[in-house]
C-alpha cells in the first residue's frame, strides 16, 4: 500500500529544518545582532534559494514517482462470467478467475486450478534462487510459503508455462502484503 505522502506545506518546511541549514540562520542572526546587515541578508538569501531548490527537486521527485507507480500499473487477464477480460490487478477481488502465462507478474495470491507447465521465480518471498515448479493438486494443510507449489504469489514472475488460478488473496492480505506490513510495523518503532 501507499503510504500518505507528504503535504506540499511539509516538504517546504522539511527544508529549512536541516541542522546546516538552523546553522546558517543562527549566523544569520548573530551577524544582524553584530551589526553585519550585509551578511546577514546574504546568508538568508542563501537559505531562502537553497530552500527554494531543495522543494522544487524534491516535488519533480514525488511526481515523477507517481508517474512510474502509474505506468507500472499493470492489468490482467480474468475469467469473468465466461468471459476473459484485460482489468486493472489493484480492480481483482477473491474469487476472480486469472489467467496466467510466461512473462506475467502474478497480480495476487491465487490457487491454482489449471497449470500447463507452469514455473514461478519467488525468490522476493522465499530467497529460491531457481524458479519453482507449480502443480494445481491439493497439498497438506500449514505448509509454509516455499512448499505452497499450489499457489502463485503476487508479485513473482511467471518464468514458464501457463496456469488458471482463483485469486484467494488481495493488496495487504497477500504474503506480499504481509511482509509490507511487518516492515511498515518495523518503521513506527
């Protein structure tokens, strides 16, 4: 999930609370009291531009960052009412039908039904450097995430073949998602 981003207000102020930057004004301030007026113009000057450049890179930053999280949007191909749809992944709910092939990043965590030699790298959840071979045959209960071989992950690639799956998890609910958490947890300590 995204997390909420800054205010534009924020970002501005954010600028002027850098401990080089409350140096700078206390020289400033320590060279009115002097008598220096000239210098004291010229280092809130410096502070005021530099400021003025660190919020303007800062916000091309932030945007150029929302364009590649819309570009990277990615769709996929569902079965809905016996028909197969191009949909947006952050539209699938659980029950969806997703067609999976060669290529494709896996847009939820689904159980897969159908697969046709189909292999996924998982190696952003497990650390398996090999991709792992899948199969749509019913396996124990409580097995961990690296033995599922029934189920595709979100966010792995499918390296090979081809598989239909039901999407049983979305967003935060996926393992994905359940590592984000756990290292947005980890982050407000």
């Amino acid at each position: 999930p995204e997390g909420r981003g800054r205010s534009k207000w924020r970002m501005l102020l954010d600028q002027f609370t850098d401990f080089m930057i409350l140096v700078l004004v206390a020289a400033g301030v320590v060279s009115a009291i002097v008598g220096e007026p000239i210098d004291s113009i010229a280092i809130v000057v410096i502070v005021l531009l530099n400021g003025a450049i660190g919020f303007a890179q800062e916000l091309r930053a932030q945007n150029a960052m929302a364009a590649l999280r819309k570009m990277a949007a990615h769709k996929s191909r569902v079965r809905r009412n016996g028909e197969v749809l191009l949909i947006d992944a952050h539209d699938l709910v659980p029950g969806d039908i997703v067609l999976l092939e060669a290529g494709d990043v896996v847009p939820a965590d689904l159980r897969l039904i159908e697969v046709k030699n189909l292999a996924c790298a998982e190696a952003a959840l497990t650390g398996e450097s090999v991709p792992v071979t899948k199969t749509d045959a019913p396996l124990g209960p409580d097995l961990r995430v690296g033995d599922r071989h029934n189920m595709a992950f979100k966010g792995t690639l499918v390296t090979s073949g081809r598989g239909v799956g039901v999407t049983v998890a979305t967003a935060t609910h996926t393992e994905l998602g359940k590592i984000a958490r756990l290292l947005d947890d980890e982050d407000e300590v």
